[in-house]
C-alpha cells in the first residue's frame, strides 16, 4: 500500500508523520511532558522513555499508515522548534463503518492556546475528507475538562458512557463516549 498522511497546515501549525530521524523530538517531548500526560495515559515503563523506543514507536507508526490502520501526526509550530503535541486518528475500520479513533495530547508549555483544536480541525477535514471517513470518535476521563470542551468545540456529541473503559495512569477508568461524523454522505 502506499503511504498516506499528507503534512498538515495551519496559520500556526504543521502536522505531519514522524521520520526515523525524528526520534531526538519525540524522545524529548515524551521526556518534556513526563509527569504532565501521565494522569491521562496508560502506565508507561521506562523503555518508553528511550530513543530506541521512540526509533520502534516512529517505524510502527509509518507502517500502519501504509497499511491504512492508524495515522499518528506530530504537532510544531509553523516556524520550526520542537513538538508541540500529537494527535492519531487509530484502530481504522472500513467498509460499512468508515471509522476511527482519535487520542491527542499537548505539551504543557503549549496548552491553553487553542494550538490543538487548530491543529485537530484541520486533521478532522483530512480525515473526512482525503481518509474518506464517515465517523471519528474520542473519549475522555470524566475529571478531564478541557478534553471535555475541546471536543465539543470541535463538533463532538456525547454518545454514552462507558465504566471501567480504559486503564489509565494503573486504574481502569470510566470514560465520555463521543463522536463526530461527516454530515454531508
């Protein structure tokens, strides 16, 4: 298959697949924002935080683009310097569904400046658009606010709610069902 994951831009962003040589920026922004994405994240072990895994994070990530199956953007600022932030439309279903979910997350140094509904607007059009999709959903911890309003922002709707959904931070946790779909289809 060939490739997809076209770069992505904004007035203030640019998106785009990580290459193997962009370990050294993953690997900082993991280590950056450590304890920040850590109360909304699955428990990460050590080797997490390694340019080697960071190196397997980027290659696997190409591949399920190539294979259609899941699309992981990094986020910078439009004049260059480190990531900001990353968004991955994943677990892709075709036929008949046409869907996907969506993670996201934000340096803390960036947060609060409305860099990552930019940055998921934009994703969201490719995703209807380019990807072809029908329907994007994106759950959230309850307790998690600003995940809350970013999402309804952007067109989300509550769908559900699901206890004990998701194991994060070493507990299972309950989580907001959302969805977005494409109107015009």
């Amino acid at each position: 298959m060939v490739l997809i994951g076209a770069p992505l831009s904004t007035a203030r962003t640019r998106s785009r697949l990580l290459l193997e040589v962009d370990a050294p920026l993953l690997l900082r922004y993991r280590l950056e924002n450590r304890e920040h994405l850590a109360p909304w994240e699955p428990l990460r072990n050590e080797s997490f935080f390694t340019l080697e895994h960071c190196q397997r994070t980027i290659v696997g990530g190409r591949q399920a683009a190539q294979q259609d199956q899941a699309f992981p953007y990094a986020i910078f600022m439009t004049d260059g310097g480190p990531m900001i932030g990353s968004f991955t439309f994943a677990n892709l279903v075709r036929g008949p569904f046409q869907a996907c979910h969506l993670g996201y997350g934000i340096a803390a140094a960036w947060q609060g400046q409305g860099l990552m509904h930019e940055a998921l607007e934009n994703g969201l059009g490719w995703a209807f658009g380019e990807l072809g999709l029908h329907r994007v959903m994106a759950n959230y911890l309850p307790r998690n606010e600003r995940s809350g309003k970013l999402l309804q922002r952007l067109g989300f709707e509550q769908e559900g709610y699901a206890k004990r959904y998701l194991q994060i931070a070493g507990h299972w946790e309950d989580h907001v069902l959302t969805a977005r779909y494409r109107m015009d289809d």
